[in-house]
C-alpha cells in the first residue's frame, strides 16, 4: 500500500476556484484529493531520482465558506493523519473582484532547532486554536525555504552516516537525495505541515536555497564551476526547487502548456529530463523562466527570480536579464484594471540609505572606477559583506524604480504598489518618493521586507541596520558614493516604520482600495523561553498612515 511521505501541500488556489495540492508518496500510486462539497481531482505520480510526487488539480471550487478536503493514496485515506490534534485541512476560495485579500509573507526559515520560536509554528498553533481568526488567503514564502549551507545539528549526523564529511562539501547537502532531506526535517514538522495544507503558498528562492552568496558575481562564480562538487550542488538544488515549490507556483493552465511537466509525467522515470533542464538553467539563466504571476480579482502578484536571472559580467551586470526585464514590464496592469500590485522579490529595492551607497559604491569599484586594486579590493568585500542587492545593480535598481514611478503616476494606476521582500533578517518599511519635475504618484508606494520566519541577527548587525538609517549613516553613504563616483539614484525614500528585529510574519490585508499592514513576532508565553511559542501584534495600521492611498510622505532627512 502507497503512503504519504511529505505534504500535502496546498499551493494554487485562484477566485475562479481551481486548486492545486502537491504530496509525495513512498511508492507510484494514483493520489486523489477529494472535498466535502464533492468536488475531487485525482493524478499519478511522477518519478524523480526514486521518489514519487504529484500535483493534483481541482476545479470547480465553489466561493464562501472554506472545505475540508482528504488525501487518498490508490483510493485509501492517508490524510488527515489519524487521532491528528489539528482541525481538519481545508481549501478556501479567495474572493474575486475587490474583495478582501489577505496576504502573510516572510523569509529565511532554518530547520527548527529546540527552544526557537518559529514564526510559521506559532501561526499555525493560532489557527489551529481559531481557524476563522485571521487565515491567511496566501502565504507568500520569499526565499530561504530551506538552509543547503547551513544544517541542523541532526542533518549534518545524518550526513556523516551517509558520507565522508571530510570530502567536500562537507557538511552541506552535495546531491538530489540530501535535499529532499531538507525539506523532510522543515516541512514535517507537524504545526507547518498542517498550515501548508490548509493555507494557499507562493514561493520563490534566494542564495541559501542553494548557497550563500549564489550569482554574487561573475569572479564568484567561476570559482565555483572550478570545484568538483559544484556541478551536482546547483543542478540538485534547481531539481529539487523545481520538484517541491516552483511546479505548485503554477496554475492548472499553465501545468497543463508546461513541456517540462508533460515529459516528466509521461516517462517511468522522468530524473534525466529534469536534470536536463536544471543543467541548462544552470548554464543559461536567460532559457528558464522561474518568475510567475497571480491574480487575485482587483490584485496582482508578481514575483521575480532575483538570484537565476541575474547577468554577471562586468559592464553588464543586471539583477534581470533583457528577457526577463522585457517580462516583468508586461506584467503592469493596465491602467484602471488593478487595485493593487505586490511585486514579491526575495531581496529588498530600498534599503536603510548607508547600505543602499555602500552597495553602490561596491559596484562601482569592482566595475573598475578607483582602478584595478580597489576592483579586487571591491571583490573581495562585496563577497564577505553580501553587497548584491538591487542597489549593487544600479541600472536594474533604476529600472525597477521607473517602472513603479510610470506605473503609479498614470491616470487608473493602483492605489498601492508594494514590494514584497525578505533576505536581511529584520522588518522595515520604508515609503519612496521622487522628484517635483516627475509626474506625481497616484498609488501609494511602499517597501515592505520581513524576515527573518525562523533564524537570528547578532547584536552588532543590529546596531549597523539602525546606524544605516541615521542620519550619519547618510552623510557617510554619501561619502562612499563620492569616492566611487556614483550616479545618485532617480528617486529617494525614507523609513515609515522598523526596524524590527525577531522571528516574524508581515501581513497586508487589502480590500476595495484600502489596505492594512499587520507585523506579528514569534515569542514564547513565558519570559524565560519556555511555554508555547505564540503571535504578538507589534504593527497593526493602514499601510499610508496620516494620508490617503496615493499618498507620498516627503522625507525627514534627505537621502
């Protein structure tokens, strides 16, 4: 008899009311998924590297009130697990037009260790005591699923039963097999288990999915194609983020015109045609699509590959290659079609100003504008520093910022266009604004980064994220800017609210043309950390406080 290995995962859900729910089995099987409003979908697995998934589509969902749903393997129940201390999985419709969206994102997720408070583990625990006080609608995932250069304590003993942890990569995951290992120890863990299969998910990845400092530069990555390990590292890591989150990105449509998924379900074992298509990612970023796009009614969602896309030669350094730049321009709604875009990207737009300038500066000496010395100088510090955000590519910031500004300006732009971030393990937001001469904004423009879900920030990184928004942190970046004859950006901006540091969760909830953003941190009941880890409410307001949507704060002290 076929069992469920991992999942299920509910990931496609639309106001049209089709659906996705992803699962792993042990063996091939039929998986078949079927609610109490009698609507069911059934698929066959798909073998890759001797396990077995699939994707199982509905259709016909009907809007309101949320269903329970099971999973059965060759027609047996394995899902909900029996004498389950969690209320039943269920699949909600989100409301179409402008009805209320609910959205919950974060980034940077490590194995939970014992005695950490999860931020993913304490929603989950809230829900499941109240499923009808605040569900999210989608949770969006920003990167950092999983941790492939940095593993829990029974990984790495995992690991060394497997394999000589004196061979490199050492205490890494080197192959296919030790990725899925990965997402066993994040995804089982019963509190995330049960909120992925009840809470809608979109997902995109960031260096650590596959390794710190992934596509920092073109020098980074030469040297690491030279190490023999490297190869099977990044084809795994695209493998295994093909498997587990990008296919549930998709909706049924898309799935359906996909050659990729065609191939693989249609061979005994479709490892090789996967690998085929992870090696020619690998080689050539400017082949493979990782970003997507979601609509919900009067909202779009557009998340951007940040780390695949990026170009790293010198001299044409770019965050999107021309392909994917050409595509993220088309994603902009037309006018009057949108109340709201959420452009997700796994790294922030804005940063606190100091660190913005020290990137930039970054960019320009490793470009070669202090001379030779400073580029290798520039090199090495952009690497220990992990100086690759937007604005280490200024032209692709500078793009992304025209974007917004002509998107936001025309008559029927959104009320709000927010980018959705994580990657630098704290919360902020920060609110931009351009020159008089530029035509005047009508949406609301905002930089919403939340991280980290489950990880840590040492004090002193602390103190530098609160300096890099200070007012001698500004005068500094300028100086830095100064020395590495940088253009200064088309736009400024200033911090509306954070930072805050600690595991935690941003929320927008948007509805009409209003929205409201919620930040709640993990902490445990009691002051001595122990107890049940729950949500504190530390930000609960409109998203443009003392203004309209369409409002734009000038800045207390300019950039």
């Amino acid at each position: 008899m076929a069992g469920l290995r991992l999942g299920p995962l509910l990931r496609y859900v639309d106001p049209r009311g089709s659906a996705t729910v992803w699962v792993e089995a042990d063996r091939p099987c039929t998986a078949r998924v079927r609610c109490a409003d009698g609507t069911e979908g059934a698929a066959r697995t798909f073998q890759i590297a001797g396990h077995h998934y699939a994707l199982i589509p509905l259709d016909g969902l009907a809007p309101g009130p949320a269903t329970a749903y099971q999973v059965l393997l060759d027609e047996r129940p394995v899902w909900p697990l029996p004498h389950s201390r969690f209320p039943p999985s269920t699949i909600a419709v989100p409301a179409g037009g402008s009805g209320r969206l609910r959205v919950t994102f974060g980034s940077c997720r490590r194995a939970p260790e014992p005695g950490g408070a999860d931020a993913l583990d304490a929603l989950a625990a809230g829900l499941a005591a109240d499923p009808a006080a605040g569900r999210p609608d989608l949770l969006l995932l920003l990167g950092d699923q999983v941790y492939a250069d940095s593993v829990s304590a029974g990984t790495r003993a995992w690991l060394a039963a497997r394999r000589d942890p004196r061979d490199a990569p050492g205490a890494q995951v080197a192959d296919y097999e030790e990725y899925t290992r990965l997402y066993y120890e994040s995804w089982l863990d019963p509190e995330v288990r049960w909120l992925l299969s009840t809470v809608p998910s979109c997902h995109i990845f960031d260096d650590h999915d596959v390794i710190d400092d992934w596509n920092t530069s073109a020098a980074w990555l030469e040297e690491m194609r030279a190490t023999p390990w490297w190869q099977e590292r990044v084809i795994s890591g695209l493998m295994s983020y093909w498997v587990h989150q990008h296919l549930g990105n998709l909706s049924p449509a898309e799935l359906a015109a996909d050659p990729l998924y065609a191939r693989v379900r249609a061979a005994p074992d479709g490892t090789e045609a996967l690998r085929e298509f992870a090696a020619l990612a690998d080689a050539d970023p400017a082949a493979v699509r990782w970003s997507y796009r979601r609509d919900f009614g009067r909202t779009r969602l557009v998340m951007v590959d940040t780390r695949a896309a990026r170009v790293l030669a010198e001299g044409r350094r770019a965050m999107l290659d021309e392909g994917e730049a050409k595509w993220l321009r088309e994603q902009v709604p037309a006018p009057g079609t949108c109340d709201h875009l959420l452009i997700g990207a796994s790294l922030p737009w804005l940063l606190p100003p100091l660190i913005h300038d020290a990137e930039g500066w970054n960019a320009a000496l490793c470009a070669g504008s202090r001379g030779p010395r400073w580029a290798r100088l520039g090199e090495n510090l952009r690497r220990r520093a992990d100086l690759e955000h937007w604005a280490a590519f200024p032209e692709s910031f500078g793009h992304l910022a025209e974007l917004i500004a002509t998107a936001g300006s025309e008559a029927g732009a959104p009320a709000t266009i927010t980018v959705l971030s994580g990657d630098v393990h704290h919360a902020y937001v920060a609110e931009p604004f351009w020159p008089n001469s530029a035509p005047q904004l009508i949406s609301h423009v905002a930089q919403l980064t939340c991280s980290p879900v489950h990880n840590s920030v040492p004090a002193p990184v602390r103190a530098g994220f609160r300096f890099g928004w200070s007012r001698l942190g500004r005068r500094l970046g300028r100086a830095l800017t100064r020395h590495g004859r940088v253009v200064r950006p088309p736009l400024d901006w200033r911090r509306a609210g954070g930072p805050w540091f600690g595991n935690q969760l941003m929320t927008l909830t948007l509805q009409g043309r209003s929205a409201q953003l919620r930040l709640d941190q993990a902490r445990r009941a009691s002051r001595w950390r122990i107890g049940p880890v729950q949500l504190t409410t530390v930000v609960d307001r409109p998203l443009a406080p003392g203004g309209t949507p369409g409002s734009i704060h000038p800045a207390e002290t300019r950039h």
